[in-house]
C-alpha cells in the first residue's frame, strides 16, 4: 500500500513555516530570516519513504496586501487550500488569531484533517502553553493541535509520524529521487535573496528580485551570472555599497551557500540594475514567477 498527498503549510510571516519544511525535507529549500515576507513563492519540498510521498508546500505569510507583489504572494496562499489532502496551520506562542479572517474560515471549515502546530515553544513556559492550547482548542475544534519547536526539532517527528498516517491511498505524485518542483536557478535567486534579507535593512529587501541569467554546468564547476533589480537608483548604490564591499559580502556568503547546495565548485557573478517600480508592474511580476492566474 503506497500513499502520497499534498501537505499544506500556511501561517501567519514568521512564524517558523520554512523552518518546519525545511526540518521536514532534510535539505535548505526555503530561505529563513528573521524579517516577515521572507517567503514569497509557493514552494514544494518532496519527502520519499519506501511506501509513501509527502509533497509539502510553504507558502507566504499571510498579509493583508499592500501592492501588486503582495497580492500575488496572497494568491499563492489561496491555492494552497486547493489541493490540500492535509493542512498545517502554524501559529507561535502569544499569536491570538490569523491576519485575514476568510483565511481563518476556511481552516475551521475544512472537510480536510488540520494540524495545528503551537511553534516556539522553547520560547514559554507551561502555564502559557497550556493556556495557548486551550485558546486554540476553542478556537480551531476540528484541529489536532502539537506544541513544537522548529528550530530545536522538538515534537517535529511526532508530526512527520501523524502526516504520514493521514495521507491518503495513492501512487507517488513525482519522480522518487525529486526534492522539489522549482528548477535550480531559483535556488540561486532565493539563495541571494536571503543574504540582502539579513544585511539590508528598512524597504531595500522589499524592493529587490533576483534574476540568474546563466547558470553553466561543468563537470568541476558551476558558473552563474545574476542580476539583482532594485527599483531606484539609490537603492542600487546602498547594495553595492562603499567601493562595492557590500555586494562582495552577498556574493560570497550567496556562493558559499551554493556550494554546499549543490555539491561542487560554484563561481557566481553579480550585477545590480534599476527595474523602476517592479513590484507593481504585472507585466513584470508574470516575468519573476508571480501573477499565475
């Protein structure tokens, strides 16, 4: 008997959803960071046992959007409910209540098994987590609720185990030896992408997307030519920063990355360019993977 499913994760920005993925897969697929909207794609991880498939999905934190980018990023959310064969709502100690109310109706109505995942525990203490499960018992009763700690991977297999057993009757969705269904280069545009999340601070994160232009495969080395669009001259100054020292910094923590993602010698060259207003240009965003309506 073989069983494979879909495994949604949705939440509200962070709240730990990459780092359970991530912890769940085995491997670094979704970038983790301290700054919401950190994740802003729908992204699947592939889990292979002998008899089993566990297709698990990180979508962005849920927002309330704010431009064309953010809806976007919403819609990857929407469709996370389609396909759903299991959903893990993912809140952390102190949270009360989920940023987008339809979001939260389709959770307690869900004719689907919900998970509900009490992150962070390590940061609390007994009497407030017990006072969190009760809350979320009350507030979510067609849920198994599971206090964990992503991070420190506690309760973390317990869930994996309780997955597995949920998952519906099916032959494998993918390929066996398949991690994911993203292709490489966007693992090189996350990758540079989470360097600027943690050096840069105030809108710059916001306003950058990454494009590798080239990515060449030799049997010794991988070489690859990125582009990072900012959306305003200044903001392309601040990237590269004095005498270029700060683009260096991202290229070579991004390379290191690499390296170790893909197993060989990477050589990875970037380029900052203006691409005024982006974020808000839907000719633009269908271009970077967004508005795939």
């Amino acid at each position: 008997m073989h069983k494979a499913g879909f495994v949604n994760i949705i939440g509200n920005p962070n709240v730990g959803k990459s780092t359970l993925m991530n912890a769940f897969v085995g491997e670094k697929l979704s970038i983790i960071t301290s700054k919401a909207q950190t994740t802003r794609h729908r992204i699947l991880g592939i889990v292979n046992g002998d008899d089993f498939q566990m297709i698990l999905s990180d979508t962005p934190g849920i927002i309330k959007p704010a431009y064309e980018l953010q809806e976007s990023m919403m819609d990857f959310v929407k469709s996370a409910f389609d396909d759903a064969d299991v959903l893990i709502y993912m809140v952390e100690i102190g949270e009360q209540e989920l940023k987008d109310e339809a979001f939260f109706r389709k959770i307690t109505n869900s004719k689907i098994p919900v998970l509900l995942l009490l992150n962070k525990i390590d940061t609390s203490n007994q009497e407030e987590l017990e006072n969190q499960v009760q809350l979320w018992t009350s507030k979510v009763p067609n849920a198994e609720i599971y206090p964990i700690s992503a991070l420190q991977g506690f309760n973390v297999k317990e869930v994996f185990n309780r997955i597995i057993e949920l998952l519906p009757q099916s032959p494998p969705y993918y390929p066996k030896d398949q991690l994911t269904d993203k292709p490489e280069r966007f693992f090189v545009n996350e990758t540079i992408r989470e360097k600027i999340l943690i050096h840069y601070k105030k809108e710059i994160p916001y306003a950058v997307e990454i494009d590798t232009e080239e990515f060449f495969e030799e049997e010794e080395i991988i070489r690859m030519r990125s582009v990072i669009m900012v959306e305003r001259e200044t903001q392309k100054g601040i990237i590269i920063g004095h005498k270029g020292a700060a683009l260096k910094r991202v290229g070579v923590e991004a390379r290191q990355d690499l390296e170790k993602f893909f197993g060989k010698q990477v050589h990875l060259e970037l380029y900052v360019k203006v691409n005024k207003n982006w974020r808000s240009d839907q000719k633009q965003l269908k271009r970077f993977g967004y508005n795939q309506k």
